[in-house]
C-alpha cells in the first residue's frame, strides 16, 4: 500500500493555487473591488459605514467565490435545472409574499436573511442553458433554440413584473451569450432580431409610465431637464468636467454639491469620472477589459460544452453590465438601473458576480487537475 504526501504550498500564489484560485483573475477582482472602496467613500460624502458595509459584502463575495471554486465544474452541471426551478419559485414568492418598496416589489425577507431572488436568475438561468446544450449536439436545432428561449424567458417575464427591467435585461443577455456561443446559425439570429423587432409595440405598452420617460429622455434629454432628464444631465456635467486628469479624489463637485442623485449606487461611474478624469476611466475599462479577457481564455481551455458555454456567458454578462453602466451614465443608453460592477454600492449583485467567477475559476482550476 502506497502512501502519497502533497507538499505545502510557500507562496500566496501556490496557496492561491492549492484552492483553487485563478490568480490573475482574482488579482483583477480585487484590486477592481477596492478600487470600489474609494470611489464609495468620495461618493457617499465620505461616509465610513458605507465604506464598512461594503468591505463586508466584498468579504462575503470573496468567500463565495472561494467556496464555489472547490466544487467540481460537473457538480453546477447537474444542479443547475434544480436551482433553476428554485430560482422561479422564489421568483413567485417574491411576487406575492416579497416587501414592496417605491412601487417594485423585488425583495424577499426570509427572516435571517434579505435579499433579491433575481440575482440568483443572472446566474443560474446561463448555467441551465449550458447544462441543457452540453446533452445535444452542436450547432442547436430549432426546436432546442425554442426551448433555450423558454428557460431563459420564464424568469424574465417574473422580474419584468417586480418590475425591474435591468435585472431582466442582464437575465436576458445571460442567456442569450449562452445561447449565441453554443453556436446559433446567422439566420436564427436574423430570425430572433425580427421576432424582437415585432414585438417591440407591444413592449412599449407594457412599460410603465417611468420606463417609457427613460426611453423618450434618452432619444431627447433636453425634453425635460429639471424632472426625467435630470440624471442624465448632472451626470453628464460630471464627466465632463472631469477633464483629462480629473478633479482628485473627494474633490469632485457634481456628487459632494448634491446635483448628482443615487451618487454611491447606479450613478457612481459619474462621480469616478469626475475625480479621475479620462485617465481613470480607462485605466478601469482596462480593469474590466482583463476580468472578461480572461474569463473567455478560461472558456477556450475548457474542456466540454457545458464549461465553455458557462464561462464565456458569464464573462461576457460581467462585461454587459459594466457596458451598460457606462452608457446610461453617459447618456449613451436609456437607464434601466445597472449597478456598476464591483463599485456601485449593494450586496446582493456583488455576492453574485464573484461567486460567478468562483464558478469560472473551479472550471479552469479543475482542469488542470483533470488534465494531469
């Protein structure tokens, strides 16, 4: 009988390693995350308890990411359609049991724990599409292309009811990544785009009156400066007289002056403009642009269709909310309330993204273990 001893790791990076932790990755993460600590600090009037609750939110994402990591990749392959129908059943509860706040009904008290259910939907629902196309062969059929659209779907149309378009609209390029990457023919493609193009009255009507004043300001922000405008235009007076170099960090004006509302939540990326200027903004693209290069080089190494559709869906859905962010900030999108990731102040989207990359981190970690 043969005994085998595993050595210890000496370095962070071999302990990193020993965990199953993509250093690179988690490095990005990180320093994207405390980077988050100061912009919140300027943003919130320099404010310690949020700076506070936030360090301890990150200390729960970095946790989850770390656990989710040691899980095996076929273990999320096997739970996902479980966790998928959980998720919708939360949805449901929410819906009809969770705390209305402001005209939304979008969170669930459980007693020991708050949260939002429609987080879990950004994860899970590229999973289930993952696990779904990992049994069926390659470029999908019609048919499975219909059912992709169902399970993708069947959560969206419940948050849209909450109501609370950002997070349906990240449920819904979640999927679709997962959908386009498992290798959707140009003509289904052109066949959806027609689909959504049709259906777009009907979405129209269906808006509330608030969401259809976000789409007429965007088209016009001028249209109403001092009432639905108001966002978009102090925001946009933010980056702009951030300049090149920016104003510094506490000095930005637009935030501290209280012109710019929800300053520490969806419009954070304005007031980091301001004070970093052109400058910083790119250097945080540069920051995003690593997290989802390497979440895609994670993809192409990995090893079966169920772990290359989840960690390129999840990569490029980090990429979409960051997208999004920057462009309604910016005016050059409608705001729907996308969180910048990482930075904007909230608990439950970052608990989410970084378990997300504990799951990208287990699929390339694993690999390697398999692979030798």
């Amino acid at each position: 009988m043969s005994t085998t001893t595993r050595e210890r790791p000496a370095t962070l990076s071999e302990w990193l390693a020993h965990w199953h932790i993509d250093v690179q990755l988690f490095a990005a993460l990180l320093c994207c995350a405390l980077l988050g600590l100061f912009v919140l600090y300027s943003a919130s009037g320099r404010s310690a308890n949020v700076v506070i609750d936030q360090s301890v939110r990150l200390g729960i994402g970095l946790s989850a990411m770390i656990a989710l990591a040691q899980v095996p990749p076929h273990w999320y392959r096997a739970a996902a359609p479980w966790v998928y129908v959980l998720g919708v059943v939360l949805l449901v509860a929410t819906l009809v049991l969770g705390d209305a706040a402001m005209g939304a009904r979008r969170w669930l008290d459980l007693g020991v724990v708050r949260f939002q259910p429609s987080e879990i939907s950004k994860l899970v629902v590229p999973l289930t599409i993952a696990a779904y196309f990992h049994y069926r062969s390659l470029p999908p059929r019609l048919t499975d292309v219909a059912k992709a659209s169902l399970i993708i779907a069947m959560p969206v149309a419940l948050v849209v009811r909450q109501p609370d378009l950002g997070t349906a609209l990240l449920i819904v390029a979640g999927g679709g990544f997962a959908l386009f990457f498992a290798g959707l023919r140009w003509r289904v493609i052109i066949l959806l785009l027609i689909l959504a193009a049709a259906a777009a009255p009907l979405v129209w009507f269906n808006l509330h009156d608030y969401q259809q004043q976000r789409v007429l300001t965007f088209l016009n922000p001028a249209r109403d400066p001092l009432g639905a405008g108001y966002h978009i235009t102090q925001s946009k007076i933010a980056i702009g007289s951030g300049g090149v170099f920016g104003k510094g960090w506490l000095n930005g004006s637009q935030a501290h002056l209280n012109f710019l509302p929800e300053s520490d939540t969806d419009f954070v990326f304005a007031v980091y403009a301001e004070e970093t200027g052109l400058f910083g903004v790119l250097g945080l693209m540069a920051i995003y642009g690593f997290i989802v290069a390497r979440g895609l080089f994670i993809a192409v190494k990995s090893q079966d269709t169920f772990q290359r559709l989840t960690a390129a869906s999840l990569s490029l859905t980090f990429f979409f909310y960051a997208f999004v962010n920057m462009g309604m900030v910016a005016g050059l999108l409608p705001v729907v309330g996308v969180p910048l990731p990482l930075i904007s102040f909230g608990g439950t989207s970052m608990v989410m993204l970084l378990a997300s990359f504990g799951i990208v981190m287990s699929i390339h970690t694993h690999r390697k273990l398999l692979a030798t």
